[in-house]
C-alpha cells in the first residue's frame, strides 16, 4: 500500500471505519512509514481537539430555513427541467411539423374539395351548375321507382257492388333486382279480395326500375302507389 492509499485511510483507520483487511494494511503500512505514522498522529490531534469543543446550540428557526431552502430547491429544479423538456419538445415538433405545414394545408383544401363535389355531384346527384336537361344523376344510391303502368287502360281500382269506400287509395310494393313485385301492402284504401286481384294485375303488367346500388341493381326496393278514385261496379 502507498502512502497516498494510506492517507486516504487513515480517518476510517483512526475511527475504525474501514474493514478487517484495509485496517490490517494500513497497520502495517505504518509500522514501516514514519511520515504515515506523523499524519496519523494529527489526526489524533485534531480529534482530540473536536472532543473538547463545546457544541453550539442551533438556531431555533434552523429546520423551518432548511425546509424552506430544500423546496425552493426543488422548485426551481422542476421548474428548469420543465422549460427545458418544453423547450426540447418545441423544437422536435417544429422541425418535424415545419416541413409538412404547406402540405398537409394543401392536402386539408384539396380534401375538402373533394368532398364537396362528391356531396353536390354524386351524393346528391345535383351537378353545380344546376340542374341539366336530358341529364342523368351520378347517385351512388337511386331509389326504386315505377317506370310505366300497365300498358291495357286502367280506369281505377274498382271494387264490387256493395262495398262503399271509395277515394284515394294507397300502397307499398316491394321489388326485387329485376324490378319486379314481389309483394306489397295496402296502407290506405279497400282492401277486398276484388281489389287486391286487380291490383295484382295492375302490378304484375307494370314497369319498375328497382333499388340500384354503386350501379348495381339490388333488392328490397320499395315504391309507394297512390290511385286518386275507387270506383264501384255495378
């Protein structure tokens, strides 16, 4: 062991702080090194010295000035790390979002365009300019709609002698994906097996045009008939 080691020793040596195996070394470091042995007998001194000074009362107030020194401390700590993560965070943002702000502005327009053209012209099928002779919609969804009545005359829908209802008569026919009827329902109006037989025909010789989705024809369509007069056969 050097004397330098040594020295670095020799407080933990005097007070018995350093373990078996440096205290044995520093021992006999000293038993060959009377410069070694000289600096420990000042450490001795000055303990000797410590040991008869009379401790000093503390301050009443020195805990509370402790406590108030730590937070404020602690305060400017938190508040120094908290400006510079801002800071730090500020910066990456701005030069990752920098290069993208014109774009991403762009890309927010050219969005918005889109989706107003494709509410005004496809959605809602009204070109902007107005509305076009001879024009035909772009909807994505066209609902089914009847395209002629039965080609024979059809005066009205005509029930059989004795039954008095008469005025307007409404129904719901349901089609399939080839426009035709597949069912239908009264919801206002007679409703006799005479009736319902001419209503067969009626929808059976009639032209639909059913329920077209993204251009292709779908089923489940509806279409809603109203015949303005019954009248009553004699």
């Amino acid at each position: 062991m050097t004397c330098r080691d040594t020295e670095r020793k020799l407080a933990g040596y005097l007070d018995g702080a350093i373990n078996s195996h440096d205290h044995a070394r520093v021992r006999e470091h000293l038993g060959a090194c009377a410069a070694c042995r000289m600096q420990l007998a000042h450490y001795q001194r000055l303990a000797t010295c410590l040991a008869n000074v009379e401790p000093s009362a503390p301050p009443i107030d020195l805990a509370v000035r402790i406590h108030v020194n730590v937070e404020a401390a602690q305060s400017r700590t938190f508040a120094g790390n908290a400006q510079r993560v801002w800071a730090r965070a500020a910066m990456v943002f701005e030069n990752i979002f920098r290069p993208l702000a014109v774009p991403a502005t762009g890309g927010v327009l050219t969005a918005l365009v889109v989706f107003v053209l494709l509410v005004q012209n496809i959605l809602v099928g009204v070109p902007l300019g107005g509305v076009v002779a001879n024009d035909l919609p772009l909807n994505l969804v066209q609902p089914a709609r009847l395209e002629s009545l039965a080609p024979f005359p059809v005066p009205g829908v005509i029930a059989k002698e004795g039954h008095l209802t008469s005025g307007a008569l409404l129904l719901e026919a349901t089609l399939n994906a080839q426009g035709q009827v597949v069912s239908y329902r009264i919801i206002s109006g007679p409703s006799d097996p005479d009736v319902s037989h001419q209503l067969d025909q009626l929808l059976l010789f009639s032209r639909f045009r059913p329920l077209v989705s993204f251009g292709l024809p779908m089923a489940g369509g509806r279409v809603l008939l109203s015949f303005n007069e019954v009248r009553v056969q004699g």
